[in-house]
C-alpha cells in the first residue's frame, strides 16, 4: 500500500527555466532585478490590489528577488521574471506555484506597460505548459472583484470564473486583513 506522502499526487514538479513568446522571455528572477521590480513594487496603482505591503524601499525588493532565488532552488515555487524579447527590457513578474493536481500563479506588471497584452501573453504561455502536464489536471488564479483588468487576463488565459471566495487574502493596501477574492480556473479530466 503506498502511504499519501509517496501517492503520484505529491510528487514534486519543476516548471522549465524560461519560456519565450511572440513577444516575450519569462527567466528566473535574480537579486540584480531588485531595482526593476522596486518600478512596479514600490508603485501605488500596480500594488493596489496585492496580497504584498507595497515596498518602501529597494530593501523590500531585494529581500523579495532573494525569496525568489531561493523559491527556484527548493522548488516551492517558480518566479520569472517578464521581459520584452527584442530589448530585454524588465516588464512584471509571474509565480507559478506547482502542488499536483493543482497548480495556480499570480502575477503583476509595471504600470507603463498595462495595455499591451504583456499580461495576457505571459500568463497564456504558462497556463498552456501547466495545463498539459499529465499531473496538473486544475490551474487557477485569483483576483480581487473589482479588478476588471486582471480579471480579463484570467479569462484570455484560458480560465473561467468559478466562484468568490469571502475572507481569502489579505489586501494591505485597500486595508483588508481578509478580503474576498474571485477564484478563476481551467481543468481537464484525469486520464489512465
């Protein structure tokens, strides 16, 4: 008899280092990014509706580049880092966090670059790889329900809305210890 920690759906799962698009190359975030990820983290409108306290300084965002470092080497979860392809250009962030069969992501992007389908682009390249693996069989993401604009990404992505969770993430800049959140998701059946 296999006991749960050893059952398939534990196994741990790697997500690939980069991923390129049309537009786009998504690679690990390093401690030099602190700078570019203090444009958007030290930002009020793209923090506005985080789970994160807006960073005060380029500390924050180095402690936060060092978490992601050390997220790709224990494997707890996958940060990349959004570039623009042709000028390598620092653009958002995207987390994947892998827990079979599930998986969900979150991501968040400078301001002057909202608009552009970056985003979308992004969040569609990772949903795709994640959504195909035999393991994965739901990803999902979350958004506060005012968020028009993250809400429609979701669902370019691929994902559609399920339901609103009450009390489910904190939001430190719109002073909610336990706010609610529109859950969005894509699933496939298991097979074999």
């Amino acid at each position: 008899m296999r006991t749960f920690g050893t059952c398939l759906y534990r196994r741990r799962m790697r997500a690939p280092e980069a991923f390129e698009t049309e537009r786009l190359r998504l690679r690990p975030i390093q401690r030099s990014d602190a700078d570019s990820i203090f444009q958007y983290a030290g930002e009020a409108a793209p923090t506005h509706f985080m789970t994160f306290r807006r960073h005060r300084d380029i500390a924050d965002s180095l402690a936060f580049a060092q978490r992601c470092e050390d997220c790709w080497t224990s494997g707890a979860a996958f940060p990349w880092a959004v570039t623009e392809k042709t000028s390598g250009l620092f653009l958002g962030t995207l987390e994947l966090r892998l827990s079979p069969p599930k998986a969900d992501f979150g991501y968040i992007f400078a301001e002057q670059f909202w608009g552009n389908g970056f985003a979308t682009e992004a969040a569609s390249a990772v949903v795709a790889w994640a959504i195909a693996q035999p393991l994965i069989l739901r990803i999902w993401a979350t958004c506060h329900p005012t968020n028009a604009a993250s809400a429609a990404v979701l669902r370019k992505a691929g994902l559609s809305y399920e339901t609103t969770l009450a009390n489910w993430e904190a939001r430190p800049q719109l002073n909610e210890a336990a706010g609610p959140s529109d859950c969005y998701a894509l699933t496939r059946a298991a097979t074999g």
